[in-house]
C-alpha cells in the first residue's frame, strides 16, 4: 500500500510568541515539524510495517509546500523511516488552507496514493481544514481526528476510532480516503494493521512518535527527495485568506494565593461572588 | 448582501446550545452583509425541530431523510453546499463542534470558498479575528472569496435570545445521498446527567495529580454539588482515569464558565488554551510553582486529598444558609 504524508513546518510550539510589525516575529525562530503531522508520520510508518519482523508493505511518502529550509524537516520524516519525500517550492505567507488543498490534490492525482494521513491540525494556525478540504476536492470519505486506526486485512478498508463531542465514533472508510489524526493514535496499540501481531505495544506508557535512530539519520541523507514549484501543478495559487494583523491576548490579571479552603470559599462567595 | 446560512445541531425537538452561538454570530454577520440568516437543521429529526428554531431565525430549512440518520460529512457537505448556492449565502457557518469542524472544511472545497476557522470575533464584512498558536495570539484575516465558510468558537459567542417573532420554515430535497464508502459502526458515550462541558457555568476539572478514576469520584461529587460538568487535563485523559471527551484544552473542548476548578492540573499552554476566557479560575495545586496559578485568580497549595472534602463540606454549609 502507498501512503501519503503531507508534513507542514511550524515555529517551536514551545518558544514564547513575539510580535513585530502586527505580525509573528519569525526571524530566528526554530523551525520542527508540526507536531500532529510528527504522529501521522509514525501512524502511517505503523500502518505499513511488520512491527516485530521490521519487514515492510508498502511504500510512505512525504510532502511538503514550504521553502527550501522546509527540506530539514522532511529529512526528519525520512530518518523516521519514511521512503521518499517531495519539496514543492512555497512561500509560507502565499499560502493559505485553500491553496495548500489544491496543490496537494494535484500531487494525489499524480502520485496516486492509497492513502492520506495527515496531522489534524497544524498548531501554529490552529485552523484545522486542510484534509477535510483535500477529502472534499478529491471526492473521497475522511476520518478525522483519529484516536485508533485499524486496517482491514484486505487493505479495501479502514475503520476509525473519533474522538467527538459526545465520546468516541467508529467510522469505516473505504480507501482512497483522507485520515487525519489526534494526539493519542500514537497511543502503543492504537494502530492496528493486521500484518503486525495484534498484541504488540509500541512501547508503553503515553506511547509516542518514534526517534530517529542514527541508523535512520545516515540513511535519510540517501533517500529521494524531489524538488518541485507549485507552478508544475497549474492550479490557482492567490490566496483567498489575508492576515490583515496579529495581537497579543490581554494578561490576566495577577491572582492570590489564599491560605484555605475556608478562606477559598469565603472569597468566591463575597469577592467574585462566583457560588 | 447576501445572506447567511447557519448550520445548526439540533436534538430532540431543540437546538443545541452550541448551536445559539452560532446563531448569534449569524445575526451579527447579517446586519453586516445586509442579508438575512437561514437556519440549516440536516437529519432525521430536523423536520420536528424546525419549529424550535424558528424562534431564532427569520427562515429555517430542515432536511429530513432516513438515510442522514447519523452526521456523515459525505453526506451533508453536498446538501450544505447546494442549500448555499440555492439560498444565495454570502456566509456558510457552523460552531467549531466535533461536526462543525469536519464539515465546514469539506463544505469550503464544494463551494471553492476560503474559510476562517474557531473565529472569536466578526470585524466586519469578511474580516474575522481568531486565536491562533494555542491561543497565545490572536490574528485577524480577511476572506475574500464570494462565499465564505466560517466555525464560530461557542465560548466568544453569547447564545442567542429568540428573536420574538416566528421565522418561516420550509423543507428541502435531500437530493442523492452518497456516503463514498463511509458509515459509522457505532458511538461509545457515557450518559451523563451533569451539563454540557461546553455550555457549562461551572466547571471542575482534574489532572493528573488526580492519580486514578477512582480518585476522580470524589472531584465528581465536588461537581454535582455544584451542578458543574466535569473536565480534566490530557494527561489525566491519556492515562484513562476519565473519558477523552471531558479533556480541555487547545485539542480538546474550549470552555470559558463562570468558575473553573483546577485540581492537580500543572497549567501546561494547552491546557490553557482552553479555559484561560473563564472568569473566576481556581488552582488547587501542592505545587506552589505551578504555571496554573499565573492564570489563576485563587490559588491553594495543598493536595486534593485534603481540599476537595473541605471544599464539599464549605460549600455545603453555604448552601445551607440560602
Ligand atoms: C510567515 C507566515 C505568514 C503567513 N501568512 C498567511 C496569510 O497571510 N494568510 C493565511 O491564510 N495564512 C498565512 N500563513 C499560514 C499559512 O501558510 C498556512 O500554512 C496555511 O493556511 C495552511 O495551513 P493551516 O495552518 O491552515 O493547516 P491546517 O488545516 O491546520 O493543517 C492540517 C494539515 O494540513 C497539512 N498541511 C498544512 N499546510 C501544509 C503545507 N504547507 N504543506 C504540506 N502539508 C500541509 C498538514 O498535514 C497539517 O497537519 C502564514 C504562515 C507563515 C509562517
Ligand atoms: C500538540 C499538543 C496538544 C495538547 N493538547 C492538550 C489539551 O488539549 N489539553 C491538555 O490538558 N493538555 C494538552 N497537551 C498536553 C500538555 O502539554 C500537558 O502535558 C498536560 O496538560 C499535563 O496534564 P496535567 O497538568 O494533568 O499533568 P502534569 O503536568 O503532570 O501535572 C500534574 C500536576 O498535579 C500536581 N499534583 C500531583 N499530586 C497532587 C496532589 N496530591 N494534590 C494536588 N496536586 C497534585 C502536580 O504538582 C502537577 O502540577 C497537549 C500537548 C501537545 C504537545
């Protein structure tokens, strides 16, 4: 089976927010791989793999619409133990959700994937809407916000583990589909794709993407990586979306800290009048 | 002009509470565009809550089908999508629910439509401002397609009051229904008498300090007091101790009640992310370097096992006053 990966930079989520000039102050920022996209990278690596022989069945590619830096991040991918990886040349500032979805609908076409797993969202612009947007285009089923993932043995199928508002939806999808993925498929028996014996954990605990060995970091430098413009895909390319400005949220106000629970209780009901 | 087209998640004959938000924002973006809001109710059941929302909206449109029995978002982007061209919206738009967010996205491909997503505010014309990077910073885009596709954040917009008068409600084809191969097997979900998460005015929440399920119980019974709905960290939810449902946060539900319990949660940014908009916070940490009581506006230090049976025992000596 071939899985698409499209992969998206973003600031370190973990570096304090800087503004200049009404925007995001980016020069010097630290650039990782969006951390939703980090588990659909490792979902689609358990998805196509033999957990316990190492053996695999299938073929992940990654992709993605960045600027030459961009490349960094798909070696990481790579060194995960992705196969191939494409760079399509863009600017981050000409993109926005709608471009994104038509230029990666153009690389489906061409390379005709079984299956797209992708981040659910990407935390720098917290907009969720790239899959669903590409699932739509493309006129195929979508998964989204997957806890588990199960493959059906014959591969025709998956069936999905939702996390929604009222609890937790199984949805089967026939493939091709869109998947995109919430922070606990990378739980360690989230992912079942019955070639990996069922009871295998993928370590323990909280679970989590995998490192990249050093074996899979020298081996990432050999790995195909294509070059391409977003002009070799001929879709329209303005963006519909313009950032007219970015603003610092108002502090809270500095709290107290009080001795009790009596204490507590007395001022929730006199001060913020809040019981 | 043009008008706006809300969708709306309805259940058993009412509107949901997330769904008023969204109707809030709608009215506001029609005295913006000079149109006028169209409620959107899809699924078996619609046709009997039209009514309802009727209430709030000049015009409803129900679509009643037993093959929409449960949300798919193959099946209702096509409807939502044509509904939109057929009722001349300028704006499509949904509360950033579990559906919301699903469906908008695929709705936005059908249309070409650019769209902005969990906005907390409309500026005017096509001009939205929305949290981003965890709600660290806010940013204000301008849309500028002919039809825009919007998810409104529930806890940004007051649900709206009824209008006073008696909007009209039609029903429209389904028209080919067709799922591409998907269906739902089934949805695991605990039945819960305490309110809504999203729409609470209380909330008590616990992380994973918390230790285990069992522990929970006793946030629990500190919640029914209140008549607060329970929340938790994702910590405490990864770990099993409560269901994934309850987690707050920039990847679980946004909320934003009149009071926020904090127990034995550290105040991670994600976690934040999603409760910094209430008004009273409370931490309860034995931690007194915890991020948490940055954000809080009471802060004890003590561990739970001590606070939470005093907090019962306080709460209910005030209760018995009134
Ligand atoms: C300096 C700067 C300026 C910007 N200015 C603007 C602006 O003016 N207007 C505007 O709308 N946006 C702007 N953006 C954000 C824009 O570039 C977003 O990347 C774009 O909107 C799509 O991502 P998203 O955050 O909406 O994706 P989401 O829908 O949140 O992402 C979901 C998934 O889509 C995939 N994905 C997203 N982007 C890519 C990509 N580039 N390549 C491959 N896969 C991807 C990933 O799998 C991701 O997990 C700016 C960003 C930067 C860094
Ligand atoms: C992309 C991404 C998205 C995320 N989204 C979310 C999200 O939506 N929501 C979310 O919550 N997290 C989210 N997280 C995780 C977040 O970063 C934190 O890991 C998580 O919030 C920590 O949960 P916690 O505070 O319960 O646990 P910890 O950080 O382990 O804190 C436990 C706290 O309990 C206190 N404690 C221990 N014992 C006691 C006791 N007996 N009495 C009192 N206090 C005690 C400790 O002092 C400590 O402060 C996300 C992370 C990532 C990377």
């Amino acid at each position: 089976m071939k899985i698409l990966v499209p992969i998206k930079r973003v600031p370190d989520p973990e570096l304090k927010v800087k503004l200049k000039d009404g925007a995001i102050d980016l020069a010097g920022a630290s650039w990782v791989v969006n951390t939703f996209d980090e588990y659909a990278v490792e979902t689609a690596l358990r998805l196509r793999e033999n957990a316990e022989s190492g053996e695999s069945h299938g073929e992940v590619v990654v992709v993605t619409i960045g600027p030459d830096d961009a490349g960094q991040q798909l070696r990481s991918a790579l060194a995960m133990g992705a196969d191939r990886a494409i760079r399509i040349d863009g600017e981050d500032k000409a993109l926005d959700s709608r471009v994104v979805a038509a230029v990666l609908a153009k690389v489906i076409e061409a390379e005709k994937p079984d299956l797209v797993v992708m981040g659910k969202q990407a935390v720098d612009g917290d907009a969720n809407q790239v899959g669903q947007m590409l699932a739509g285009k493309l006129g195929w089923p979508q998964a989204t916000f997957a806890a588990t993932v199960e493959l059906a043995a014959d591969k025709a199928s998956l069936t999905v583990g939702r996390e929604v508002d009222a609890g937790v939806e199984y949805k089967t999808i026939a493939l091709p589909g869109v998947l995109t993925v919430d922070l606990r498929v990378v739980a360690p028996t989230s992912v079942k794709n019955n070639i990996t014996p069922a009871s295998h954990s993928y370590g323990t605990g909280e679970g989590g993407p995998r490192y990249a060995s050093l074996k899979g970091i020298m081996a990432a430098k050999k790995k195909p990586m294509e070059q391409k413009s977003i002009g070799d895909y001929g879709v329209d390319v303005t963006p519909a979306t313009r950032e007219l400005g970015v603003t610092l949220p108002a502090a809270r106000a500095a709290g107290q800290k009080v001795a009790d629970i009596p204490t507590l209780v007395k001022k929730l009901v006199d001060e913020a009048k809040a019981l | 002009m043009g008008n706006i087209l809300a969708f709306c998640e309805f259940d058993g004959g009412a509107l949901r509470a997330s769904a008023l938000s969204n109707l809030s924002f709608a009215r506001q973006a029609a005295s913006a565009h000079g149109g006028e809001v169209i409620a959107l109710l899809i699924g078996v059941g619609a046709a009997a809550a039209g009514p309802a929302a009727a209430a709030y909206a000049a015009k409803v449109v129900t679509v009643e089908h037993g093959d929409l029995g449960h949300y798919l978002a193959e099946t209702y982007a096509p409807i939502v999508a044509r509904l939109a061209g057929e009722h001349g919206a300028a704006i499509v738009c949904a509360t950033a629910t579990s559906v919301g967010k699903d469906l908008l996205p695929r709705v936005a491909a059908l249309l070409d439509a650019g769209m902005a997503s969990d906005i907390s505010k409309l500026e005017g014309g096509n001009r939205f401002t929305r949290p981003i990077l965890a709600g660290n910073a806010y940013s204000t885009v301008e849309v500028s397609t002919p039809v825009v596709c919007v998810t409104v954040r529930q806890s940004e917009f007051a649900p709206a009051e009824p209008t006073g008068s008696t909007g009209s409600v039609s029903s429209a084809d389904a028209g080919a229904i067709d799922a591409k191969g998907a269906r739902i097997d089934r949805v695991d979900s605990q039945k819960s008498d305490r309110p809504e998460l999203t729409s609470a005015k209380v909330v008590v929440a616990g992380g994973r300090g918390m230790g285990n399920g069992e522990n929970f119980k006793q946030l629990e019974a500190l919640a029914d007091l209140l008549g607060a709905a329970m929340g938790a960290s994702r910590a405490a939810t990864d770990a099993g101790m409560v269901p994934a449902d309850w987690q707050v946060g920039q990847t679980g539900k946004i909320v934003a009640p009149n009071l926020y319990f904090a127990v034995a949660i550290s105040g991670a940014i994600q976690h934040l992310a999603g409760m910094k908009g209430s008004k009273t916070i409370v931490a309860i940490n034995k931690d007194p370097e915890a991020p948490i009581f940055q954000v809080a506006d009471y802060g004890v230090v003590t561990t739970w096992e001590k606070a939470v049976p005093e907090l019962i025992e306080e709460i209910k000596k005030v209760k018995a006053t009134r």
